[in-house]
C-alpha cells in the first residue's frame, strides 16, 4: 500500500460490539423488535420471551420489562434456549428466544433441527449480529448461519432490512404456524423503506424501483445498500432495479422469474453473507431451473473466509458490502 | 402387596413385549428393555396421571422419552398402559409402523418428544415445566433418560435452569446401567459421585435399586409428594437383560447381541420365572 495514501486515512477503532450500520445523519429507529414484540403480546398472551443471558443486547429487554411474568432468563445456554423454547411451544405458547446468530445457529443447531423444526413447533428465533454487524472477528460474526439454517426443512428465515421491516415482520412470524428464524438488526436501526410505498409480506418479494441495466436481488441491510448504490449509479446513467427479499425461506421464486427474465443484462445478488449457501446460490438455482438465463450474474455477498476483525465501515469497504465499495464492483461487473 | 403384585405383572409383560417386537426386528435394545421395565412399569401403572384413549389429554403428566433408543422398552410400556394396542406390536421397526426403532413425537401416540440426539430431553422438558407452570396446570414433566446422557452439557445446562426457576413440577429419570456405546459408561466418561452432583446443582435426589419395585415405587411417591420448590431427580441402578439370566449374564454390552433361537428361549424363561414366583399371568 503506498504509505502516503495510508498515512491520510484516520486509522477506526472497533468500537463497541454492536456497531450501528445506520450512517452519520441516517433516520433511525430505536429498537424496533422490542418495541413491535411489547406491542403485539398485549394482544396475544400465548407470546413468551426468552434469552440466554442477552436481553439487553437483542432489545428484548423491553419485553422482560412490560412482561416479566411472561419472560425466562435461560442463562449462557444456548442449547437449554432452544431445546426449552420447543419444550413451551409444546405446551401451546409461542416462545420468541433471542441470542446472537453466531451462538443461536452454530452452537444450538441439532436442537433446532430436532426438538424445534422435526415437530415444526412454533418457535420464533430472533439472533442478532447477522452477518457482518460487528467488529469482533468470527467468533461474532455470523457470515453463514443463512446456510446453516437453510438447510433444515421447513423453517422459515427472514433477513429484514430494517426497523420497517423488523417491526412489521415481528406480527406477521408470530401469526405464522412453524417455526421462523429472523436475522435481527438491534438499537437504532436504520429506517429506508418507509420511502417506498413498501409493506413487509411473509414469504414476499418486493420491487422497490426497477431499472433497465441492472438487478439487484438482496436482503438484510444490503437492499438498503442497494437503493444508496442505485441512486449513486443514476447519476453515472446506470438504471439500477432493486427487488428486496426479507424472507430467504420460502424464496418467491416466481418474483425473482418475473424480474429477471428478458429484462435485465446484469444480475446482482448482494447480501450480508457469504456468498456460499446464502440468497445467491438460492436465487442461482432458482434462474437455473426456471431456465432463466440472465447475460451476466454476479455474487456481492461476503467471501468464503473467516473474516478480520475492526471497525465497521473499515471492514464493510473491505469486503465490498459498502455504498461505495458494492457500487464499485457493480461498475466494473458491469465494464 | 397387592398392588406391588400388580405392579410385578405389568412389568412381566412389559418385557416379554419388548422381547416379542426384538423377536420381529431380529435385535433391538433389549437389554435395556428388560432392565428398565420395572420403571416404566410403576410409571405407567402406578404414578402417571393419563388417559390412555386420550394420549393428548391436557392434564395429562408428560413423560418425555430423551433416550429414543429405549422406544423398544417404551412401545411395551405404552400397549401395557393401553395406548396403543398389542396387535401393533408386530409392525414394530418395519416400514410404515408407527413404531419406529428410535422415538419420534410424530409417529406414536403417547410419545412426547422425538429423542434420539441425546441431551435434549432435559431442556425440552424445562421448557415444558415453565409452560405447564405459567397455564397453571398442574400436571408434571418426567424426563427419562440415560446415564450416557450425563456426559451431555445441555444436560447440566438444562439442571442449572431447573433449579434456578424453582421447577417443582419437573421429575428426571436416570437409568444407570452403566453401559455406553464404547463400553462402561465410568470408563467412558467417569460421572460419580452422581448423587452429589444433582444436589450440588440444587436438586432433590433419590438412589434406588431400579430392579426393586417397591423401592421406585417408594421413589415415585416421594418426588411426587415432595412440597419443596425444587426439581427432583431419581437415580434408577439397573441390570441388563434383568429377568432372562442368559442375557443378564452376557459380556456386557451396549447393544446386547441375540441369535434367533435365543428370542424364543428368553420367553420361554421369562415365563417360567414368573410361573414360579406364585403369581398367574
């Protein structure tokens, strides 16, 4: 690297664990899961909350406060939280757990497979610190668990973008029979799609603005990305299409057809995961099979490695997931 | 004694059922089976709070089976209890059965949980107990598994979390018969003193003779009658292969081997023992 370059960047310091994605001046919302959750269960006395000792870090201290008689501290157990929260849905309530995602899917994967999805109890796992959200290396950065969970039958998995997203989702996973796994964005969350006549459907696709050179296929916080790269391009007269995909499982295939075919010359599926097992190879295998062929596909999702440790913004440039750094492989996908 | 002579008859059949489906398999965990039956026997008989019609009666005490592996031992439990029927018991590990060789919630009635992966039962059955204690039911969660289990953490995990929300309504069932898949199950992964264990983690602890049915029963009652806000744990001591000497005697194993004639012959033993103990089939 030349030295002079380097010397003039500000060297970021990581920060605290749960770093925002929302930018300097970005509109926010302050935890939009807890608060949606405290809300509904006014309404619905079979919701119960549960954690393994990270409350305060999932927002799900908000639902320990209003309801505490409704709210059961598992402790540092990941395997007790979830093999607990299928032992409540047995007896009829619907148990939202929370951890993070790294400690949720890898650590407690067999009791999610078999007490929870093999009965296909009502359990709504909400983990935090998806993807890359945080500095703290691999062993909190959950940059696979959209594989992992994919893979067990009939769990539905929903990436939100953000506190639109989130808290309309949270009534919607709750309504919905079967057990839901919800990637979760905490503290003040981002809020973007209020912008776009946008309202979150389980199991839906949704095309936030369509373009005539490229497709954007994402979920979590990279469609809000995409739609800060789409306005980006617009000014270099690159026509940039969005279609947001909250729920990664069931994918809408027949909207991720219809936006696909005759229409675009570059497909780009950007998302807050690696890009082994994540939406990418879900929508790759969609367009294979529906014998959809679009001129050029691309991966914009994190890379197959364990990832470094540091600041955010440092790291999201590094891997390609910034505004800027995603618009920059777009251009040149596109060359 | 009228009822331990009842209690004696139900875990007979209990076993010579287990044998007969180990008969149609051609193998099975039988040597469990006919170590456990007097458990399941006085669980069955004697102190759950069932409906055998009704195997999903809300008031019912759930008994979760965490070592699906013990289903053999289970299914001969269940058609003594009456909740599935005898004539089932030759579908037993074919296709299609509801009897599938390792436990599943989704195929046998009566059947709470699908164990199997082992260590999970007990973290289920915390999450059952909350539940039943927050509807206000007072029915009670028995957990039964094996010792092999012990070497799980969820299992402690799960005793930590039952102790810490006072579960008084939360049974577990330890059979120790001491044999694991790769031998002894102290020499496996060393668990004694067991005792002291589940007390230092807070539990009310009862070891009995698991083969002395007037003392499980003893055990039943206690942990049941207790009026401490607090989990209970029994700790079952078990032989093999109990009741069919041959296999009682056979090198110890986890998955006791048995020739064809052999399936036969344990009947035919286990008949004749309970002929001579003075008490009609």
């Amino acid at each position: 690297m030349n030295t002079a370059v380097a010397e003039k960047k500000p060297r970021l310091t990581t920060s605290a664990m749960i770093a925002s994605i929302a930018a300097e001046g970005q509109r926010v919302k302050a935890a939009p899961f807890g608060k949606a959750l405290v809300e509904l269960a006014a309404t619905r006395p079979d919701i119960v909350g549960m954690t393994a000792d990270l409350a305060k870090y999932t927002d799900l201290h908000l639902f320990a406060q209003a309801y505490p008689e409704r709210f059961f501290q598992m402790g540092m157990a990941e395997q007790l939280l979830m093999g607990a929260a299928g032992g409540l849905a047995k007896e009829g309530l619907v148990p939202f757990a929370t951890t993070y995602a790294v400690f949720g899917t890898r650590r407690a994967y067999d009791f999610i497979h078999q007490v929870i999805a093999e009965e296909n109890l009502n359990v709504k796992m909400c983990c935090a610190l998806p993807g890359l959200t945080t500095g703290y290396g691999p062993s909190h950065q959950a940059t696979e668990d959209i594989a992992m969970m994919r893979g067990i039958p009939g769990l539905t998995i929903v990436d939100p973008c953000d506190a639109l997203d989130i808290e309309q989702a949270v009534p919607q996973i709750a309504a919905h029979q079967g057990p839901v796994y919800m990637r979760l964005l905490r503290g003040n969350v981002p809020l973007v799609l209020d912008e776009y006549d946008y309202r979150f459907e389980l199991g839906k696709a949704k095309l936030l603005r369509d373009g005539a050179d490229v497709l954007v296929i994402s979920s979590g916080f990279l469609t809000m990305r995409a739609l800060e790269v789409a306005r980006d391009l617009a000014a270099d007269k690159v026509d940039v299409a969005v279609l947001h995909c909250p729920t990664i499982k069931p994918l809408d295939e027949a909207a991720i057809v219809e936006a696909v075919r005759y229409r675009h010359r570059l497909v780009v599926v950007a998302e807050n995961h690696s890009i082994v097992g994540g939406l990418g190879e879900a929508v790759a295998s969609t367009l294979l099979r529906h014998r959809v062929q679009p001129a050029g596909f691309q991966l914009a999702g994190l890379p197959d490695a364990f990832l470094d440790a540091g600041a955010l913004p440092t790291l999201h440039e590094r891997y390609g997931i910034s505004r800027e750094a995603l618009g920059a492989r777009i251009k040149r996908w596109l060359d | 004694m009228k009822e331990l002579q009842n209690l004696r008859q139900s875990a007979y059949r209990i076993r010579r059922y287990a044998l007969r489906m180990g008969e149609v398999q051609g193998q099975g965990y039988i040597g469990q089976a006919l170590g456990y039956a007097d458990v399941l026997a006085v669980a069955y008989r004697h102190a759950l709070r069932l409906r055998p019609s009704e195997p999903q009666w809300e008031g019912r005490d759930r008994f979760l089976l965490s070592h699906g592996h013990y289903a053999i031992a289970f299914y001969a439990a269940l058609i003594e209890a009456g909740v599935i029927p005898e004539s089932e018991l030759d579908t037993y590990g074919s296709d299609d059965s509801r009897l599938p060789m390792s436990g599943m919630a989704t195929y046998t009635p009566g059947m709470e949980i699908s164990g199997g992966s082992l260590g999970q039962g007990l973290p289920i059955a915390v999450g059952m107990a909350l539940g039943l204690r927050r509807k206000e039911n007072p029915a009670f969660v028995y957990n039964s598994m094996s010792d092999g289990e012990l070497d799980e953490g969820s299992t402690w995990e799960a005793a930590m979390a039952a102790a810490h929300h006072g579960l008084s309504n939360l049974v577990c069932l330890v059979d120790i018969n001491n044999q694991q898949a790769d031998g002894p199950s102290g020499k496996v992964l060393g668990f004694e003193p067991l005792a002291d264990k589940w007390a230092a983690f807070g539990w009310h602890v009862q070891r009995v003779d698991g083969n002395d049915l007037a003392a499980v029963l003893e055990a039943f009652d206690a942990a049941r009658a207790l009026r401490e806000a607090r989990p209970r744990v029994i700790l079952f001591d078990t032989l093999m292969g109990k009741g069919v000497p041959f296999l009682e005697q056979r090198e110890k194993n986890h998955f006791i081997r048995v020739d064809p004639p052999e399936w036969q012959e344990a009947i035919r033993i286990l008949d004749e023992s309970q002929q001579t103990e003075g008490v009609p089939a």
